[in-house]
C-alpha cells in the first residue's frame, strides 16, 4: 500500500452500456459509494472498440484497467467487444467485467470461456465490483471518508 505521500494508482474503469437507467443506476451506486476512480462512459460498441483501441477520436483516450461490458449494445454488440478485446495482446492486462441480463447469456459466458467471477447479472451491485476491483492487486479502489461534494462532475 503507499505511504501517506504516495499518489495512487487508480484503476480507470471503462463502463460499456447502452441503457441510461442501468448507467444512471451504475454511477449511482459509485458516487453513494464514494468511489474516486476515474470512469468512463460509452453506450455503443463501435466507440467502445476505438476508445479501446485509441483509435479516432479517441487517439488519446487513458488505457482502462477495468472494462465493465454490456452484452446487449446497438450497432456492434458486446460479443463482438469481448472477442476484438481478447484478441488484442495490448489489451491482455485489461480485467473485463461483462453485464448480463439473463442466465441465456450467463450461459454463453460460460461458453465463451469467461470465468464466472467476471460477469454480473444486472442491476450489478457496488459490492461486487468494489471487490473485483480490490481483487485485481495492481489497482486500488479508493473510496473517499468524507460525504461526496454536491453538483455536477
């Protein structure tokens, strides 16, 4: 753990969802949480690829640690992200999360070769993630002690 003067290093969370209520639901449960990692928004495939990519507009975007992956997206579905993703070698450390709404999917999960640890059925718990996160050892969560600061981010 660092010292007192030591910056952290905290894990950029990519969340990858289409449906505002479950975003909505999602970044709630952070900011309830108080969670400080930075984390990113986007609710399509195609820009889920680029920004994981640093392709285009997002030529510049930060390298996440945690991608929290809905299956069901418009345009180029979670699966087709799964796969672009596991078949990428600079995307070998990334920990994927993958959102799923049903046992069908959970079912294809397992399929696909992805250990249950890393997919949640939605609504996902801030539990759940807290302790994948804290469970990946080169990444910290870090929760603020004080009550979070109010208007927008």
């Amino acid at each position: 753990m660092p010292g007192a003067d030591e910056p952290l290093d905290l894990a950029h969370i990519l969340l990858v969802e289409d449906d505002a209520g479950d975003v909505a639901f999602t970044l709630d449960e952070f900011r309830a949480h108080r969670l400080r990692n930075p984390v990113t928004v986007i609710g399509d495939g195609l820009e889920a690829i680029d920004f994981l990519e640093r392709r285009g507009a997002h030529a510049d975007a930060p390298k996440p640690d945690i991608l929290l992956l809905d299956l069901n997206l418009p345009g180029v579905d979670g699966r087709v992200v799964l796969d672009r993703v596991l078949g990428n070698p600079r995307l070998v450390d990334l920990t994927i999360v993958v959102l799923t709404g049903s046992p069908l999917e959970e079912q294809l999960l397992r399929d696909f070769g992805v250990p249950s640890e890393f997919y949640f059925r939605k609504p996902v718990d801030f539990a759940q993630i807290a302790a994948l996160i804290r469970g990946v050892d080169q990444f910290s969560i870090v929760v603020d002690r004080q009550a979070p600061a109010t208007g927008p981010r």
